[in-house]
C-alpha cells in the first residue's frame, strides 16, 4: 500500500512539472504541438490535431480522454482528482471556450458529446454523473451541476448532512442561453432551447422551449402547443 502511495506522489509529481514547463509556453508558436505531443504518455488518451492554448490546467489526466480536433482554449480547468474511475471524455471536435470549468470527482463521469461547444465560464461538476449529447450549443457563465445537498436536519451543518447525486443527461443539439442553470437529476430531452438566466430543476421534453426560474416548458420548437403526455415521462433512449 506505502509502495503505491508512493508511486502515485511521484506520477503526480512529475505531471506537475510538466505542466508547469509547457502550459505557460506561447500557443502562436510552439507551445501547442508541444503540449499535444508530451501531454500524450499521461493521458487516458489524446486524438488528432488537438489545440490546447497556454495557461490550460489538468488534474489526474490519466482519466481524462481527449477526441480527434478538439480545442481547449486559455484558462480551462479540467480536474479528475480523488477516485481512480472518474473520467472526463471529449469527444471529436468538442470547443471549451476560456474560463471552463469541469469536476468529475468521487467516482464520477463528465462525457462531451461530438461537436458540442461550451462557452466562457461553464461550470460542469459532480459527483453526479453528466452525459452532454451532441452539437449542443451551452453559453458563457451556465453551469450543470450533478449535486445537491441535503439540509433536512435544522439543527445540523449543512455540510455535515451529505449530498445527493443523481445525475443530469442533455440530448444532442441542446441550446442553453447565458447564464443558464441546470440541477440535479434532471433530463433535457434531444432539440431543446433554454432562455437565458433559466434554472431548470425538472426534466424537459425534447424540441422544448423553456424559460424562467423556477424554468417551464412554454412551447415547442415546431410553433405547436405543446402536448400533455410529452411532459408525463423522460424518453427510453435518454434513459442509458
């Protein structure tokens, strides 16, 4: 046990120092084929023609996968410390705009769907477990939170009582405005569009259009009213 404690401070060490010497190197120049041909050994796996700008911090990138052209711009943080199964996959061509912030911790998974672009200052975070479809479209300061704490007890600290961690699924070709909320448990079905400054605690049907805090479904995106059973139950194939 001492012999892989031991193991593991060194491999974290030596991450460290790599890092270090290459995140803060110039992308205009050199600095991103540098980082996209070292990072390769420590991580879980990193595709083809991948940008990775200056000042980008990772965090365990023996869990963290990384597709075929995707790009990382300045200041991301994408941290997959704590548990040997957590996991943050990217998939091809995935955008993480400056500022994102992503948390798979606690034996957690954080997927990307293919070509989806999260804009400045997301916040995505365990340790529930978040599934983002595909093209989906998520603008700056939203943030997608797979946790919530339970606070029963009044006379107990809310830290002291745990959390709950269901999780959040987002079906392909998802808009979320600015500064768009998205709580636990909840299920955004495929096509949907959240106004800006929404905060989404229930599932929405797929081709909604919801806004609002707390966020409702106020039409469909084909201009039709909107059907009473499509509210009744998440759709089988969001479910897996």
């Amino acid at each position: 046990m001492n012999e892989q404690i031991n193991v593991s401070k060194w491999t974290r060490l030596k991450e460290s120092l790599l890092f270090n010497l290459l995140r803060s190197i110039p992308t205009k120049f050199i600095g991103s084929k540098l980082r996209n041909l070292l990072y390769r050994p420590i991580f879980a796996g990193i595709g083809q023609s991948v940008y990775i700008q200056y000042g980008v911090e990772f965090i365990n990138p023996s869990c963290i996968q990384i597709g075929n052209s995707v790009q990382i711009e300045r200041g991301v943080n994408l941290d997959a410390s704590g548990h040997q199964n957590n996991r943050i996959s990217l998939a091809n061509e995935v955008s993480l705009s400056y500022g994102v912030d992503i948390r798979a911790l606690n034996n957690t998974s954080i997927c990307i769907g293919e070509g989806t672009f999260i804009g400045p200052y997301v916040c995505i975070a365990g340790p529930g477990h978040v599934k983002i479809g595909k093209d989906c479209l998520i603008a700056a300061h939203s943030g997608i939170f797979a946790n919530n704490h339970i606070y029963t007890d009044p006379m107990r600290p809310i830290n002291s009582q745990g959390i709950t961690c269901q999780g959040i699924i987002i079906g392909d070709d998802c808009w979320f405005g600015s500064g768009v909320k998205i709580l636990d448990g909840v299920t955004i079905g495929k096509g949907s569009v959240i106004g800006a400054g929404s905060v989404v605690t229930k599932d929405i049907p797929p081709f909604s259009i919801a806004v609002g805090v707390p966020a409702q479904v106020i039409k469909q995106r084909d201009g039709k009213e909107l059907k009473k059973d499509l509210l009744v139950e998440t759709p089988p194939y969001l479910k897996g």
